[in-house]
C-alpha cells in the first residue's frame, strides 16, 4: 500500500510540478536519514542508561517496587521476566520504546518455555505485555521530545500533557479488555 501511495504521488508530481519530482525525491530522503541519525541517537542513550540501570542492578530494585503491578498484570512470573518486565514498564514510561524492546522480546520467549507443548496460542500474560507495549503509557515522551527538538521546535515539551493522558487512557483501556478476556479463558 504504502509503494503504491509513492508511485501514485510521483505520478501526480510528474503532471503538476514535473521539475519539482527529482528535488522532492532528494529532500525526502535527506530528510529521512536525518530522521534516522536522530532516531539512533536518541535510542543510543536511552539504551545506554537502560544498560547502566541493569548492571547498577537498579532493575532488580525496581521489579521487586513493580512486583504487586507485574504480579496483578502478568501473573505470577520467574524473577529474570519480572526483572525483564520492569526495565519494560518502565523504559516505555520514559517514551524509550527502542530500549523496552530487547526486554519485551526475551521476556516473551522466556514466558513461551512456560506454555504446553503444541501449543501455538499466546498466553494472557503474553498478550498483556504485548498491549503494554504497543499503548506504551508514557509519563515522559522522550523520543518525541528528542525528534520534536531535533526538527528546531518551538516548545517541545508541549507534548507531555497531551502524551501522557492520551497513553494512560489508551493503556487502562487495553488492560482492562486483556485481563476481561483473560478472566473469560481461565
């Protein structure tokens, strides 16, 4: 879909700004690789304090603080997906979704070794981490702030507010049908 929206606006740039196609094409993709430094950039710190956090072992304080959230949330879980759930949570609460990646993938395989044999069906705890992740409440955008600062924004930080009320709403929303559906399959 998204090569056919391409084609089609090369197409309509040909008939109405024919000499405009060759520099748009190159600005976009300057401007995409400058998207993409940024991007690295930002997740490179992010991931570099995430792995500080770990090896300070901040994140085994921090599941065993989560551990009546996680507990609730998921069940009950081994301590290293606890830990992994943690640094989860709490890298997607500070708008770090690239560093609350690698933990959100581990932490499914681990909890994968856990399910019957034969079986190809996603647990609940499985699912909520998945819907944790993708709503991803965030009480600091720092991405968003990180690429808004990047592009020479005025006020950055004007996404807070709405960011976080949008995530928090989005994310009860998401763990209240999981935990519904979990209590109908159990």
């Amino acid at each position: 879909m998204f090569f056919l929206m391409i084609c089609a606006s090369i197409f309509l740039m040909l008939f109405t700004d024919p000499g405009g196609v060759l520099s748009t094409m190159l600005s976009a993709s300057s401007n995409g690789l400058q998207l993409a430094l940024t991007l690295c950039g930002i997740y490179i710190v992010w991931m570099g304090i995430v792995q500080i956090a770990i090896d300070a072992g901040i994140i085994d304080k921090l599941a065993k603080l989560l551990s009546p959230v996680t507990g609730w949330l998921f069940g009950k879980q081994t301590p290293e997906v606890n830990a992994l759930l943690a640094t989860n949570i709490s890298a997607n609460m500070i708008g770090a979704g690239a560093a609350a990646t690698p933990a959100a993938i581990r932490a499914i395989e681990l909890m994968n070794q856990d399910r019957p044999k034969g079986s190809d069906r996603p647990t609940t705890p499985m699912i909520m981490l998945f819907i944790l992740s993708a709503t991803s409440m965030q009480i600091l955008p720092t991405t968003v702030i990180g690429i808004l600062s990047a592009n020479n924004a005025t006020n950055a930080s004007n996404v807070i507010l709405p960011t976080f009320i949008v995530s928090t709403v989005t994310t009860l929303i998401g763990v209240l049908i999981v935990k519904w559906y979990g209590r109908k399959d159990a």
